[in-house]
C-alpha cells in the first residue's frame, strides 16, 4: 500500500511546508479573513494535506469542508477572483508553501440549490489549470510562492445561483518512482452568483468531475518524477477545463448586497469573523441595564473567541474593545447607552494586501478547445456597494501588537555528507533552491550508509518502498541516522505549529465589573 506521507523525516531548516486556502479577494476588494472559506477547524492541522486522498470526502472541499459556513460572497459573470493561500492560516510566518513542492493547480466549480447540499460527489467542471510552464521553466506552484500565495482567475458566465469553487494544489515533490502519492490540498469558497442568465448550465461529459473520483492513482502527472531531466510534457490530472463564456466581451457588473437567504451577511452585524458576527446590545437608560448590555457583549466575544477560524482572533479583540468602552460607560455612569450605538467596527486583516501585491488574472493552460477568456483584469463597472454585506472595508484596522512577527530571512544549517554510493544514484540538485551558511559536514555511520532509489529534495531525502505486489515486504533497510539538528531549526514539514499569541481562548475578557 502506498503512502501520501514522507518515509523519513526532512533534514534542515523548514517552516510550515503545506498551504491552506485562507481569503478571497472579488475584484480586488478583500472579503476578510476566513469570510466564505470552508476552513479546516483545526489551526494546528489545517495546512495538512489531505489523508486516502483518491476515495476521501475531503477532497471535495478539504478538511471539515463537507460543512457550509454561514455567509456567501456575491460575485458577477468576468469577476476577478483573487485566492489566498497561506502556510500558517493565521500567518504567524508570511510562508506559502515550501520551494521544493511543486506541482499544478486547478480550479473547479459545482452550482448547489443550497449550501448544505453535499460538496463530495457529482455535479463538479474544471474552469481553470496550470501546470508547468516550459517557457519560464516554473511549475504553477512556483508562480504560487512568487506571487507571496495570491492567485488570480476570471470567473466563467455562469448562471445565477450559489456555487462553490474548488481550489486543488498538486505537489510532486516525493514522487519519483511511482510508490508514494503525491499531496493534495483543496479548499471551497461559497460565491453567490448575480446573473441575467438562469437555469442549468449545459456541461460536456469530458469536463464533468465527480470528486473524489476524478483523478485516478496511475494519472501520468501523478505518477510524475519531477527531478528526472528527460522527463516527459506534464499533463494536469482530472477532466478538460470548460469554462462557458456569452461570445460577447462586455464591462464586469459591480455586486450588489446579498440577501440573508442568499447567504448575504445581516446589517445588523456590526464585525464577522468567520461564521461569527457581533449585534449590538441592547439599549440602556439605567446603571443595571449598563452592566446587562455589558454582560451581553462579553458573552458575544466569549462565543467569538469558541469558533474563531484558523485564522485567529483580531476580529474578536476588535470586539472584546467595544465591550470595554461599554464597561468604562457603566463605572462612569454614563446614561443612556450603549455609546457608538450601532456603529460599525473596522474590519481587521491578519495580512494586509495591498491592491498591487494582487496579481492580475491568468490564462488557463487549457486542453479544451480554444483558450478560455481570463487574462489581465477585467473591466469593471464599479457601484458602491455596502461593507455590511459586500464585504468591502471602508477602513482597515491592524493592531501593532497583533502583527505577525518577522522571522530571520535566512537561517544557518550545516550541509550534509552523503555516501558517494547515494549520492550517484540521486537526481540532479537544483542548488538555488537551497540555502546553506556553513560547510561543515556530518560524518555518517558506515551502518547507516546505503545506496538506495531515493531522492533528494530541498529539505528532506525520501526512501522509496517495495513495489506493491511482489509479495516480498519492504526492502531491508539500514539503520537510520538522523545528523544533529542546526541551531534554529523550526517546525519541520509535517508539524504545523500555530503562532505565538493566536491561540484559542487568547485575549479572553472575564465577566467582571
């Protein structure tokens, strides 16, 4: 049986490895953190790729993505699709993915009568793909990091109605003799469609998904050794893409406010954070009625705090200070209240992207016939739209003290001394994608030595497995040797730690006068 997962633990310096779709931009305009995402629950799990990945329902939409998430972002026909993905969902380190993962991305969508219909299944048609680009010589992974994790698609004309949009990021980087599986990493935005056109869209069989199911473990681009110099044209995985256009070029259409049933966000909230939103509190023209209304805010933050997305938690402290001006109003008697009665909260952004960081939209690498529409940005009829449900800030609000902190640029390691026997059984190394201060090496136990099918990656050196079938087991293997760790090693790939200070329950305010 073959593994998703490294046989050996990575040597050297590493952060986070994995990546997690995190935000969605609508032409430019951040919807905020975790804001129709369906995010894995789990901060410290979240960025992990997904487990059995060819008959696992989390392939649909990722981890606890089987779920829908209270809001909908709305979006019109040629809109602007910018996608966040992040190697710390609450970006405690400004990683995306590591260098040496790489492999295609796709993107896919599936129209639902309702956001609680089931995402695993039929119903799913590729839009969008990108695999390696032989002109730059850089998978679409590559383009991913070096756009700092932001990636933009034009979206099809499609009918009006509730969609999601799958994201699906491939990595390559432990295939290389058809024994361990490549990692996949999906995530769901739920969008809101406002389009003149109703009704079924007609979909060709060639481009029709049923997810999981519609990649097969023998797919050639998942069986595809990426170090291997004459290696041949890489082709994506799953159907063609389709991506229905009107035949007439016309301005994008600005987006209009969503209704509540449209998974549109009320007007009574006053701050999101993922499926939370805070209401203000009652109003007060006594002292008790003061520390009431003050309760009642305080038992808002203590529920905004209990399902805080892996994001984290600055819409949650934005809040939790709102409660403490009403605290101070109570102690000062100040009546009637609450103060700021009814006025919004800026939002707050765990990252603030800033509308040139945000790259214009891409061309699908397509194998349908023609090339889909959806390069450069599109023309935009631009409306006023309320932030209340449009999910555009009218200001944004990052505390100082709830900035990611920056992490050193570059770390020393010391380079290791491999066997020659291993070393002429490796694939070329691309040198650049390495980083190394010292050159001393470490001398290996001759009992640890062996000349293997292995591979070496940026980061870690993977022992292949007995082919499946020969009825024989795994090979014999040598005693492992793990060389002592560099100074200032960090979280090794497959641990995902979250960042000081982000943690479930922090900044947490007591019920107390």
């Amino acid at each position: 049986m073959r593994s998703s997962l490294p046989l050996l633990a990575a040597f050297g310096t590493l952060s986070s490895a994995h990546t997690v779709l995190t935000d969605i931009f609508i032409n430019n305009v951040p919807q905020g953190d975790a804001t129709c995402i369906r995010m894995p629950h789990n901060p410290s799990t979240a960025s992990h790729p997904i487990d059995s990945p060819y008959s696992n329902p989390d392939m649909a939409c990722g981890r606890d993505g089987g779920k829908a998430v209270r809001f909908a972002c709305p979006a019109t026909p040629g809109s602007k699709l910018t996608f966040e993905f992040r190697g710390y969902p609450d970006y405690a380190q400004p990683t995306v993915l590591d260098d040496s993962h790489k492999g295609p991305i796709s993107f896919y969508v599936k129209a639902v009568s309702d956001f609680d219909e089931a995402a695993a299944g039929e119903g799913w048609f590729k839009i969008w793909e990108q695999g390696y680009d032989t002109s730059t010589g850089t998978y679409a992974t590559e383009k991913l990091i070096a756009n700092k994790g932001l990636l933009s698609i034009s979206l099809p004309d499609l009918p009006r109605g509730r969609y999601l949009v799958r994201s699906e990021i491939i990595t390559l980087q432990n295939v290389t003799n058809g024994f361990v599986d490549p990692q996949f990493y999906s995530g769901c935005a739920q969008l809101y469609i406002q389009s003149d056109k109703t009704g079924p869209l007609s979909v060709p069989s060639e481009s029709k998904a049923t997810i999981p199911g519609h990649v097969s473990r023998k797919d050639p681009g998942l069986v595809f050794n990426i170090y291997d110099l004459h290696r041949p044209e890489y082709i994506i995985p799953g159907p063609k893409v389709f991506f229905p256009t009107s035949g007439t070029p016309s301005k994008v259409k600005a987006v209009s406010p969503l209704t509540e049933d449209q998974g549109g966000i009320p007007d009574e909230c006053l701050i999101v954070s993922g499926n939370w939103c805070g209401v203000e509190v009652p109003s007060y023209t006594t002292l008790d009625g003061c520390w009431a209304s003050s309760k009642d805010c305080w038992d808002q933050a203590e529920l905004c705090h209990d399902s805080a997305p892996a994001t984290g938690h600055l819409a949650c402290e934005a809040w939790a200070k709102k409660c403490h001006a009403l605290n101070d109003a109570c102690h000062s008697e100040q009546l009637p209240g609450p103060p700021n009665k009814g006025e919004k909260l800026s939002k707050v952004f765990t990252r603030v992207v800033s509308p040139s960081e945000i790259p214009p939209a891409e061309h699908s690498e397509s194998r349908a016939e023609g090339k889909p529409p959806g390069s450069g940005d599109p023309v935009l009829a631009p409306e006023p739209v309320p932030e209340s449900q449009s999910g555009a800030p009218t200001s944004i609000s990052v505390p100082a003290g709830d900035l990611a902190g920056e992490v050193p640029t570059s770390t020393a390691s010391s380079a290791l001394a491999f066997p020659t026997g291993l070393i002429s059984s490796l694939a070329p190394i691309n040198t650049a994608s390495t980083t190394s201060t010292t050159t001393s090496a470490t001398s290996v136990p001759t009992s640890s030595r062996t000349t293997l099918p292995a591979v070496y990656l940026s980061t870690s050196v993977i022992a292949s497995q007995q082919p499946v079938g020969t009825g024989t087991g795994p090979p014999s293997m040598p005693s492992v040797y793990l060389p002592p760790a560099p100074a200032n090693t960090s979280t090794p790939c497959f641990k995902s730690v979250r960042g000081k200070g982000k943690g479930k329950g922090k900044g947490k305010r007591q019920f107390t006068a």
